[in-house]
C-alpha cells in the first residue's frame, strides 16, 4: 500500500472520531510512521515460515502466556529489584528461555506472550507507567529483541488506562499542555448531577470499585474516569493526542518483533455519557485503523482484542474482516471446567453445535487459564441458574474466590472465578488421596487436550504446564484475588519441583506429548473446519476437524473426550459414522479401530479416512 493509499485508508476513520481535527491527527499519525518506515519491520509472515500472501497462522502457533519474571534465576541478582546490568546475562527473560529449553518446550511453543513488561505501578503490570521502556528489573529491549530470535513474540498494549504515577498523568496533575486533556474529567457536583448519576450508572463495569476517582490538581480538585481501579487512570480517546501518542507505542512494539498485539480491555476505550461506554461505534474504529497501521507496517502481524463479554458481543471486533484478526474464545474456560466438574457435556456440546465459523482470515485464541481469574460473563445465557450456582460453589470449595462487577442498580455479581486451573479439577470429596490425585491429573490433561483440539490458535498460561496449584500465600500477602494464579518462580525452585513432585513432572511430560502431536497435525491448522457430532451421550464431547479440500494436505481427526469418572465404549461405525481411525494419541496408535474405550477422563484424537 502505498503512503497515498494508506493516507485514504486512515481518514475516513479519524473523521468519524474527530470531525474536523482528523486531518491535523492524520498529519501526526502518518509523520510517526514515515519515521518508523526507516527500519524496515519485518514480515511476520516470512518470518513464521509461513508463505507470503497465504494464511498468517497455521498448526504450529502455540502461545505461551508468561510474565517476564515468572522465572527468575536464584540468589540476590535474580530477585526483583536486586543488582544487575541492563545487559546482564541474568535477566528474567533470559531465565524463562533456559527453562523452556531444559522443559523440552523449544520448538513446541512459537509464541510467547510477554504480559506486560514495562515499569508499572499496580495489577503485577496492566497499570503501565511508561510505555516505551521495559521494566529494568526485567532488563531491556536488547534482552526481549534475544528472546525473539527463537520465538515470535506477543505484546499487550495497555490503552485503555495509564499508572497514576505516569509522567503522563503527572503533566495533567500540573495542568500542562497537551497532557491536560489526555484523561477524563467528571463533575459529579455539577448543576446537572442527578441526571449525570444517572448516566454514570448506566455504565457497564467490569470491577465492583467507583467509576470516579478524586485527585489533587494544580487547578484544585477534580474527578477522573478510573474503570478498573484508582491507580489506572482512563485515557481520552476524545483527544486526537492521545490517539497519536497510542499508534507511535503500537510502531514501537512492532519494531521490536510483536508478531500479536493484544488490545487490552479495549471494549472500554471510547467514553460517552448517556450510554453505556461499551462496544461503542468510536471504539470499533480505533480498532480497524490500528489493524491498519499494524498490517501496512509489519504484514502478518496480528492484532488480538480482549474482551472479557458474552461471544456475540466479542465476536463483534472482527468486523468485516477489517478489524481484529482474533478474538479470545472466553466461553471455553468456563464451560470446559463445568463439563468436567459435572461430567456432563451437553452445555458444552450445545455451544459447540451453535458457534459458527469466524469470518474469513480471522481465527480465536483458545485458553482454560490465563493471569487473570475464570471470566463469568461469556455464560450469559449458555448455562442455567442452578448449573452456573454449583460451578461457583465447586470454585469456593477448592478453594477459589469469586469476583464481583458492580450492575447499573448498584448490585454486584459475579465477573470471575479466581483459582488455578489444576486447582479448579481436584477432586475434594475423594477420600482416597492418591486416587483424588489421579483425577485431578487426569481432569486438567483432558481439558488440556480439548483445548488444543479446538479450531483456532491454543494459549498455554505457564502454570498449566507444571500443574500450579493455588497461590494461597500470594493472596495472602497482596490482598488481590488474582494472586493466586500469579505466582513466580525461582529456576532451582522450578527444577526441584519438577525433579520430586509428580503432579508437576507428569503434567510438564503430558503437555510436551500433546504438543509435539499437535502441531505436526494439518487438521489443527486455524483455518481447517470443525464440526460438532453429538452422540446422544452427556458424558461425551465429540467433533470432527477437517482440512480443506484444497490444502495441500488432507486429514481428518475425530475427537473423544469422555468427561464421566468412569470408562466409556463407542462403536465407532454405528455411533459417530466412521468406521476406523488411528488413535494419535496411543501409545500403540494401531491401524484403526472399530471400537473405543476410552478410560475416565481420557481423550482420543482418531485419525479417520472415509
């Protein structure tokens, strides 16, 4: 595209959010671009392996999800804060790709998902202080450029709020130009307060915590928008600013290799009271142009939402195919561990019958854990009341906790389930210890594989793979529900768990099986088709995976997950219409099978040919 087409391409966009200012924005927007246009990005396309002008994914892309320091090396120059260089050969990052190769991971996983890296004040790293830095007790750009020379990386470009100790925010605090418009001013004692209370109620929160925090400025006090907590102060997107300043971070991150970007909490961007400050049309367009400047500056990079709501409301930010690549399958977490808990699949098996394909090139991020808790609201109106009570209470008795949204009444509900996902699956009522164990192992593999079956791209949080339990302690010393699915890691600690707790090795020794399967597999690819077979058995979830009849490679898997704590046979001509199939994932896969018995919790990845 060339800077005349990508000019056309951008303006419509910035006069829908601008009006008359979109020219001036425009101006700005492209000068930070033709700077950036110097060093060349890179196609991520080519640089995944993947041929230009094809698809920008295929079976082989597994993320992780990790912190920067979830591994540290131990001893004083490992703990946060502790003395080392910027370029010290014992950085974090460098930490965490030591383990990924002595894990046998290194070629497995393609992606890593750096959670936010940069000085931050609050939320383990989502109240970003500055942006354009990493976070030195972490290193510095030369450490995350090493990282990504053997992995493709993934930033999160936290543009919604800000840390109330920015330099950003402090400019505002001193009245100072431009930066006195970048955040939202509220008056909630203005001549038209009951009308303004009113319309602040109608915002959608996703936190139980007010909407407004009170702050001391040069002019005298003011109120400004805080969604998620009065440490991350809201941006205004209303001023073209702050919209520029966002797109030179965006340049900067994909010069620094970002193969995905995610737009964290992006279905709050836009503000406008009388409505209710989700999903809103400005929002959309903030979306479609950073898609814009992401793909003319580094094709086949990808621009991810997170957008924690019920799907159809998620799946909105594909647009026409013009906006987000991907979108994360939030219902997936939920309703997987129900199925499991409950050893019935039907919710699931109903949702899988219901979601249709995403639109052409764009695909999900599937995931059962990720650092944030378990979110709720994607069960609106896939999980009746009594279901969605014994899933909470299954949560608290394994320890979990649930957080809570503040709704338009003032009433508060559930928004997510905060637990570990090993956790999640144990087996309290056993009484037998080993044997609860083995439930619990076996319960956290099967959901393991059902997500790494499902059509789209498989996210992998850390701590699935080493089978973390719950963080009680973490809770304990920050006061923060999250905690108990954050904790780090010291590389001795991390090499003495896996040496003598079996819990931890067995799952590590799984989860390197089940990838190692997966990705040679071209049924996984992204793009290949999916489609659910009901067998009439709530203990079963069952769906098909099919290359396209023009790939250059034709497969089909049939996938089995039997969720019961007992064993299940199927016969597998009469039941599912496929009469033979190789197990990939038996020991002794065999030539095929007429028939399957499936052990409890066990899952079959059939290999079929009619």
């Amino acid at each position: 595209m060339s800077r005349q087409d990508l000019r056309k391409r951008l303006l419509p966009r910035l006069e829908i959010l601008y009006g008359p200012r979109a020219g001036e924005c425009l101006d700005k927007i492209m000068a930070r671009i033709d700077a950036t246009r110097v060093d060349a990005l890179p196609d991520e396309r080519a640089a995944n392996g993947l041929a230009a002008n094809g698809p920008i994914w295929d079976q082989r892309d597994v993320v992780l999800i990790t912190y920067g320091d979830q591994v540290r090396f131990d001893g004083p120059e490992g703990k946060k804060g502790g003395p080392r260089s910027p370029r010290s050969p014992r950085s974090p990052l460098l930490a965490l790709e030591r383990f990924l190769a002595e894990a046998g991971l290194k070629g497995l996983i393609n992606t890593i998902h750096l959670l936010p890296c940069f000085p931050w004040s609050s939320d383990d790293g989502f109240s970003v202080i500055d942006y354009r830095q990493i976070d030195p007790s972490l290193g510095d750009w030369a450490d995350v450029d090493r990282l990504g020379r053997d992995y493709r990386l993934m930033f999160d470009l936290v543009l919604n709020h800000i840390s109330r100790r920015s330099r950003w925010f402090e400019e505002y605090l001193a009245g100072r130009e431009p930066y006195r418009r970048f955040f939202i001013e509220v008056d909630p004692a203005s001549d038209t307060a009951t009308d303004l209370a009113a319309d602040l109620a109608a915002v959608v929160r996703p936190r139980s915590l007010p909407l407004l925090a009170e702050v001391a400025t040069a002019s005298g006090p003011r109120h400004v928008w805080t969604t998620f907590s009065d440490d991350q102060i809201d941006l205004n997107y209303a001023e073209p600013d702050v919209l520029v300043e966002m797109v030179d971070v965006l340049l900067l991150y994909l010069r620094h290799g970002a193969r995905i970007v995610r737009l964290d909490a992006i279905a709050y961007l836009w503000k406008q009271l009388g409505t209710p400050c989700i999903h809103l049309p400005q929002t959309h367009q903030v979306v479609k142009l950073l898609r814009d400047v992401a793909e003319e500056l580094s094709p086949g990079s990808i621009i991810l939402t997170e957008t924690n709501v019920p799907h159809k409301e998620n799946v909105s930010y594909f647009g026409d195919s013009d906006e987000a690549q991907m979108v994360y399958q939030f219902s997936l977490a939920p309703l997987l561990l129900e199925a499991l808990l409950a050893g019935d699949g039907r919710l699931l098996m109903d949702w899988l019958k219901a979601i249709p394909p995403t639109p052409p090139a764009t695909t999900v991020l599937n995931f059962t854990a990720s650092h944030d808790g378990i979110g709720v609201r994607p069960l609106e109106g896939l999980m009746p009341p009594d279901r969605f009570k014994n899933l909470i209470d299954a949560v608290r008795v394994r320890g979990g906790q649930v957080s809570t949204k503040r709704g338009p009444d003032g009433s508060d509900s559930p928004y997510e389930l905060n637990i570990s996902y090993f956790s999640a699956l144990a087996a309290p009522d056993e009484l037998d210890e080993l044997r609860g164990r083995e439930i619990q192992i076996a319960r956290f593999l099967a959901s393991q594989a059902v997500m790494l079956s499902l059509v789209g791209i498989p996210a992998v949080y850390f701590h699935s793979l080493v089978a973390t339990c719950n963080n009680m302690k973490g809770v304990a010393e920050t006061a923060r529900p999250r905690s108990i699915n954050r904790q780090k890691f010291g590389l001795g600690q991390l090499r003495a768990i896996l040496a003598h707790e079996e819990a931890p090795a067995r799952v590590l020794s799984s989860y390197r099986r089940l990838l190692s399967i997966r990705i040679a597999q071209p049924a996984f690819h992204p793009d290949a088709t999916q489609a659910a077979i009901d067998l009439g058995r709530r203990e079963l979830v069952t769906f098909l995976r099919e290359t396209s009849p023009h790939s250059f490679e034709q497969q089909k898997i049939l996938v089995i997950a039997n969720l019961a704590p007992g064993p299940q046979t199927i016969d597998l001509p009469s039941e599912t219409g496929y009469p033979s199939g190789a197990d990939l994932l038996a020991e002794d896969p065999g030539k095929g099978l007429k028939h399957l018995t499936l052990k409890p919790y066990q899952i079959a990845w059939l290999q079929v040919y009619k």
